[in-house]
C-alpha cells in the first residue's frame, strides 16, 4: 500500500511513551502510530455508521427499543437478552 507523509506535534511525555512501547514491541515509532490512528479512523468510521443507521432507522420509523428498556438492560445485574425491538 504507498504511503504518505504526515506531520503533526506531540506532547513530550506522549511521544516518549510511544517511543518506549515501540521499542518494547520491537517496531518503530511511526509503526506504532500509523496503527493507532488506523484504529482511530476506524473506530470513528463504524461509529458514524451505527449513528447514520440509527438516524435512518427513527427517520423511517422502524422498530425501535424504549431508552428506559435499554437503560434498565444495562444496570441489570444479570445476564438478560437485549430487549426486544417494537
């Protein structure tokens, strides 16, 4: 895959972290990076997407599960299904 340049500024303790981690992992710092903002870009893709699907979804309607049936699931101490879409 060809690769571009980029440039940007960090702290000093952070880019001596990501020194130190890259050295501990036997890569180089660009390395280290380069995989780190991959799983950025890619986290903020898959997040925007669930956000442009939810937002389709209420547009058109669709069957949709309460905020408080979903709030009740996550402080539920149990291991309960996900509640069933309406």
């Amino acid at each position: 895959m060809p690769t571009a340049m980029f440039t940007t500024r960090l702290d000093a303790e952070l880019k001596a972290e990501l020194e130190r981690i890259a050295q501990a992992e036997d890569r180089s710092a660009s390395w280290v990076a380069n995989q780190a903002i991959r799983a950025f870009v890619e986290e903020r893709r898959a997040v925007r997407d669930l956000l442009d699907t939810g937002l389709e979804m209420v547009t058109r309607e669709s069957p949709g599960v309460a905020p408080g049936e979903v709030h009740d699931w996550m402080l539920a101490d149990d291991d309960r299904p996900f509640p069933a879409a309406r």
